[in-house]
C-alpha cells in the first residue's frame, strides 16, 4: 500500500503520516469513506474583514486601532476548513493584494484535499510573496483536512495537547495610566510580553513592575540601533524579571545582533529577521531562538518545518501572532506543544472576533478537541 491509500483507508495510527510536512491520517469511518465515495473538487471563497482592537497597537515605529484580515474557506464535499490572512502594515500586504493573489488561485484543478503538498506547491507558485494570503489557504486546507479525517490538527501532527506552554499578554507602548489598565485586563496571564523601543522604555517597565511581579519578555520590534545600549538594557532587564529579548536591533544588523547575543544575559530572539527556513539557517549564529509567525511564513505546513530547522541547529522557539481572529490564532497553537514559548493572544487583543477558538485556562495554551484546527463561527 502507498503513503496516499494509506492516508485514505487506514485507521488512525499514531504520528500518521507525513505529507506535506505534517502527520495526516484517517478514520475510516469520517474522512475516508466520504474520499471513497466522492468526486468533488475543492472550492475556495474569501471575504475581506476588519478588526477592532480594544486598544491603540503601538510598537516602536507605528500605531493602529484597527488590522485588516481576509477570511478564507475551502470547501469539499459538503465540509468546509476556515482560514484566515492578518495583514499589520509591516507585511506589506492589504485586502486588496490578498484578492488578488486568491483570485489568481484555482483549487478546482484538486479533486484530492489530502495532496497536501501538491496543493502547498501550486499555491506557493501562483505568485511570488503573499504570504499571509497563502497561510490563509494553509490553514483552510488543514482544517478541512482535519474535519475529512475526524481529528483535530494537534493529533494528526502527533503532539500531546497536555505540553502547550504558557502563552504571555501583549502590553503595547502607552501612557502609565493605560499600561496599569492593560495590566489588570492581563490578570489571567502568567507572563506578560512588553513593547520597547521609544524614549520610555525604563519607564515602561517600572510601571509594570508598579504593579506586578509576574515574568516578562520585552519586544523591542528594531527599535533601537546601538548595540552597547541594546547589552545595557539587557542587562538592566534581566534584573527587572525579562526572561528573552525580542529583535532588539534591525535585523539587517546582524553583526551587532550577533555581539549582543554572544554577550547578552537573556537569550535574543529574531522575529521581523526571521520569515522562512533560509532565514534560520542564515541566522543561526545571529539568534538565540526565533518567533515564528504563520502570517510571515506562509502557513502551518511550513512553520512546522521551521521548527525542526530550528531544533536541529540548537535554537529555542517561539510561536507568536499578530493581531488575528481565533481562526489564525488557534491554528498556530496546534504547533505549541513543540514550543519553548507561545505569545498567542492576537484574539484577545480585538473586540470582533468571528471565531471560537482556544482557550487560555490559568495562562496555559489549551487547545479544542474539535476536528481540524478546532473553531467555530462565532458571529
């Protein structure tokens, strides 16, 4: 028997089997007889969507009340797989060229949703960049893949549910008067991730330790440019409970990123200079761990491949998020049992979310147990 009868027919065996650099198996009861006895194609639709944040995102170089995201489904045979592309201004992506590119894209041509690297392959060749519209393919077409077989993506990757990390809260740059709100919102969280990268830096910090004493991270989102400054702050962070540094400097800077690194008292996580697997390698020695994004890499498929990379040359590894619904957001959670750490709370951060997701019980990530990524509409 071939790896695709063996997708199609077996019963569920553990770890399944890899295509597409995912493990992809089948009830026999759900998804492959409803294979066996179809001949339907595979249908995409997207809707353009906007979100509300319930506060100004401000980082170091911009700010923004609002992200604009295109909502994807795939549809096969009667089930249909939900996806999402979130597009922040740094992306350089917008409703407009996500149209585009999914205009451009024909799944009629796929009578098989379990080809899945097929399916990747053609996608990723319909036009170059893209790729949080082709995460929203991605993520569809795991979901649908997920609902074909009766299981949730977790299960189908072979990842125990049970060893999700803890997932921080976002504290964007504000006013102290805000930031002690944004605090108290966080309650729930275990750790919280601060944005740097302005004049108030320190100041930012004291007011939430004002407040708090639960361990931070510090994003510094390139904000700052000399790397002495960038090893004093280190330092004068860990005292201040920062457990990593967030690309502190452009990572165009790789020496000085590099130097920091080699020096520096917490590890120096890449995030902006990391978007694909050549990115890793050409920063091995530049990074202590990378945050890998499905909106910056393209999709489940490849942020899995990443994470091996990763591993296998030594690097921690974040799973992160940028302002999304729970579709996007509970679609990358089913990688963060493989995770160091998560900062999954782009969902929490909207006051619109379309979808049912995830779930934070005790600042742990908790995953659904619904087949495929596990959402549902919620509006």
């Amino acid at each position: 028997m071939n790896k695709r009868e063996f997708i199609r027919y077996s019963a569920l065996l553990a770890g399944g089997a890899l295509t597409g650099g995912a493990f992809i198996s089948c009830n026999p009861e759900t998804g492959a007889e409803r294979l066996k006895r179809s001949d339907g194609r595979l249908t995409l639709r997207f809707t353009p969507f906007t979100l509300r944040l319930k506060h100004a995102f401000t980082l170091s170089a911009s700010s923004r009340t609002t992200t604009p995201v295109m909502l994807t489904e795939i549809e096969y045979n009667g089930i249909t797989g939900y996806g999402e592309a979130s597009m922040p201004p740094y992306l350089g992506e917008s409703h407009e060229t996500a149209a585009r590119f999914l205009s451009a894209v024909d799944l009629t041509r796929f009578a098989d949703p379990f080809l899945t690297e097929d399916i990747i392959a053609y996608i990723d060749s319909v036009m170059p960049g893209n790729y949080a519209a082709k995460a929203s393919v991605d993520i569809a077409l795991h979901d649908l893949t997920g609902k074909l077989a009766g299981e949730p993506c977790y299960r189908l990757f072979g990842l125990n549910p049970e060893k999700t990390p803890l997932t921080s809260f976002t504290i964007g740059l504000d006013t102290p008067e805000i930031v002690r709100q944004k605090v108290d919102e966080a309650a729930p969280y275990r750790i919280l991730k601060v944005k740097l990268g302005r004049e108030n830096d320190r100041e930012m910090i004291d007011v939430i330790r004002s407040v708090t004493d639960k361990p931070l991270c510090a994003d510094v989102n390139q904000g700052w440019k000399d790397r002495e400054h960038a090893l004093e702050m280190a330092h004068w962070l860990k005292e201040k409970g920062v457990v990593f540094l967030e690309q502190p400097l452009p990572g165009e800077q790789k020496e000085d990123l590099a130097w920091l690194t080699e020096r520096s008292p917490i590890p120096i996580i890449g995030d902006e200079a990391i978007q694909n697997i050549s990115d890793i390698t050409d920063n091995r020695e530049v990074y202590s761990g990378i945050n890998i994004k499905l909106m910056k890499c393209g999709g489940m498929s490849t942020a899995l491949k990443m994470i091996h990379v990763a591993r296998a040359l030594g690097l921690k590894v974040m799973i992160g998020c940028m302002t999304e619904t729970s579709c996007a957001v509970t679609a990358a959670a089913q990688l963060s049992p493989l995770a160091d750490w998560c900062d999954l709370d782009g969902n929490l951060l909207i006051s619109n979310d379309p979808f049912d997701g995830l779930k934070i019980i005790d600042g742990k990530v908790t995953l659904p147990t619904r087949p495929g990524i596990g959402v549902i509409k919620s509006l």
